[in-house]
C-alpha cells in the first residue's frame, strides 16, 4: 500500500456551492447545485484514477491533506501585479474561498479514497497564482 498520494486535478476550480432545496412530496430535500455536482464527478474520477495508478489503496486511517489551488492572475491586472503574482509576492484574495474549494473535494472524495472525511486530522489549503490552473491534491496516511 502506497501512504501518500498526490495528484494534480486540471482546471478552473470550482468551489462547494450553496445547497439548492426542493419540495418532494410534502418533503423539502438539499441537492448540489449542478456546477459543484459536475465538478466533484470530476474530482472523483482523477482521484480514482490516480490512487489505481499510484497503488493507493481505500483507507480508514487518519489522514492528512494538502490542497493548493493554482489560479490565473486577473486579465484586468497590471503587467507589474502579474509579475509580482507569479513570483508568489501577490496572492489571490479573490473568490473561491479556500474552505468551500476544501469541502468540495474532500467531499468528492470521501467513500472512494477512504471511507469518511472526518479522517482528516491535519488539513491544510491554499490559493496561489500560477499558470496552468488546477488543485494539486496530496493524501498521507498518518502512520505514527
């Protein structure tokens, strides 16, 4: 078994939306707005993917996760703010929030890389500016 697993997911990404609600036979029931749903399929099948090619097998260890998102710097940005950004002086303080980008995979892939998200012990998550966009993602079993 592979304890570490780390991926890369191409991209815009694309944070947990606010749940939607319906009235099902008297009931009102929450879903996933369509966006989210569409991105955490996504999310899932790179995930699922990679654990196959990286020998990572299902777990119910404690777990620590990384996610850093990649952005693209603003088009309305200043050549200056572009080349300070890429240099990791500028940071994106702009939509998505880090923790709703957190929950959206991690939910994505709870019940296909491990069993329940309330594994993760140690979590952290960060946005930066960088061409390609995309969510570098690592998982590490926590051994000790």
């Amino acid at each position: 078994m592979n304890d570490n697993l780390k991926f890369i997911i191409p991209g815009e990404p694309c944070a947990q939306g606010r749940p939607r609600f319906t009235n099902q036979g008297g009931f009102v029931k929450a879903y996933d707005p369509e966006k989210s749903r569409n991105y955490k399929s996504f999310v899932k099948y790179v995930a699922t993917h990679e654990a196959q090619k990286q020998g990572w097998l299902y777990t119910e260890l404690p777990l620590r996760v990384s996610v850093t998102a990649c952005l693209e710097v603003p088009a309305s940005k200043s050549k200056k703010f572009r080349e300070a950004a890429y240099l990791g002086k500028e940071y994106p303080t702009k939509k998505p929030d880090v923790d709703n980008l957190f929950k959206t995979v991690t939910d994505a892939m709870s019940g296909i890389l491990y069993k329940d998200d309330k594994q993760i012990v140690q979590a952290n998550i960060e946005k930066t500016y960088s061409a390609p966009t995309r969510l570098i993602v690592e998982i590490e079993v926590i051994t000790e």
